[in-house]
C-alpha cells in the first residue's frame, strides 16, 4: 500500500474540486437532461461522486473497452468490451474518464460515439497528464492536471489494485 507521504491530491481537496465541477455542467446543462457515460472501471469513484452533486436530470451508463496487445498502451487499437446499454441518438453526451494520459482511449470512444448521432458529446476527465499526449483530444471539463507521474486511488489501478483508496497516489 502507498503510504501517506505519497499522496499527490487529498480527499479534501478532491471533494471541492468535485463540486466546482459539477456546478460547472449544471450551468451548461441547464434546461437539458446529461446522460453520462463512465468508462469502466477506472472513472466509477469519480462518476459516482460527481452525479450526487449534479442537479441537472441526468441518466447513466457505462462502456467498457480494452486495447489489443500489450497492457502498455500506444498502439491506439481500442476494443469494446462491455458497449452501451442504450442507442444514444438525440441525447448529450458526457463521457466521464478518470484520466487521460496519450488520448487514445478516449479518442476512439469520441469517434465511435459521434457516428451513434447524440446531439452533442463532452469530455469530462478527473484527472489530466498532457505530457503524455499522443492525440490532440482535450477534456471539455477537468479535474487537475499532473505531472507524468504513474498514479493509483480514486479508481485508478495498478494491476486492478488500489482503486478503493480515497486519495490520490504516486507510486
Ligand atoms: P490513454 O488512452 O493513454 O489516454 O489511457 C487512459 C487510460 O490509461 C486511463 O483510463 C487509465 O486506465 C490508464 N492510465 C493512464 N495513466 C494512468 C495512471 O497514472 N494511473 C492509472 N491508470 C492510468
Ligand atoms: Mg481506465
């Protein structure tokens, strides 16, 4: 377990970035009905910690995709795992990420998801490395933008551990 000398971004202060977030969308949103898309399984804490604070109506649903090969992504050859539950066609679209670091798994999400015809689609993304970027994609909304560091907690894992831990984490 990482210990507390590691933390990079606190409970706390994750909590009222959580909240400014949400306020944000429900001003843009207002008058219309979200319906957010959380990529599995990373972006499960913050999805459900965002929608609480939500006031716009909103719906959920979750996609879950994998890239072929190699666990280390870059080839940008993106697999859908688990799709959507529902036709998306007519709605507005917010994809919720935990992090994006080269843009590719949420460059292809964007793609696939524009030819399904919603009304429109954003990107909102707990956490943001662009020194990794590969692919010029950026968050509509963010959470906070890190340095190339390799982090875990708030549903993000290493080898599918430490995505319980209320903080985050470098190791
Ligand atoms: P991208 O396609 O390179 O943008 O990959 C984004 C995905 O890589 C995220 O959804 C995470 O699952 C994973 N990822 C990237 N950086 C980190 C990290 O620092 N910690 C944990 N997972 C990460
Ligand atoms: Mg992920």
């Amino acid at each position: 377990m990482p210990g507390k000398e590691n933390i990079l971004i606190g409970r706390t202060e994750i909590n009222t970035r959580v909240r400014e977030i949400a306020r944000a969308i429900d001003e843009d949103y207002r008058g219309k009905e979200i319906l957010f898309v959380g990529v599995l399984k990373g972006a499960v804490v913050f999805l459900a910690d965002l929608i609480r604070y939500i006031q716009t109506p909103s719906e959920i649903d979750f996609i879950a995709v994998s890239s072929y090969g190699a666990s280390t992504k870059s080839s940008g050859v993106v697999r859908i795992i688990k799709d959507l539950d529902r036709s998306i066609e007519g709605r507005e679209v917010i994809i919720v990420e935990d992090i994006i670091d080269t843009g590719l798994t949420l460059k292809f999400i964007a793609d696939n998801f524009r030819q399904r015809r919603p009304l429109s689609i954003k990107i909102v993304a707990f956490l943001d490395k662009p020194a990794r970027r590969l692919i010029d994609i950026e968050a509509d909304y963010r959470g906070f933008v890190i340095p190339d560091h390799f982090v875990v907690g708030y549903g993000l894992d290493y080898n599918e551990k430490y995505r319980h831990l209320p903080d985050i984490y470098f190791i």
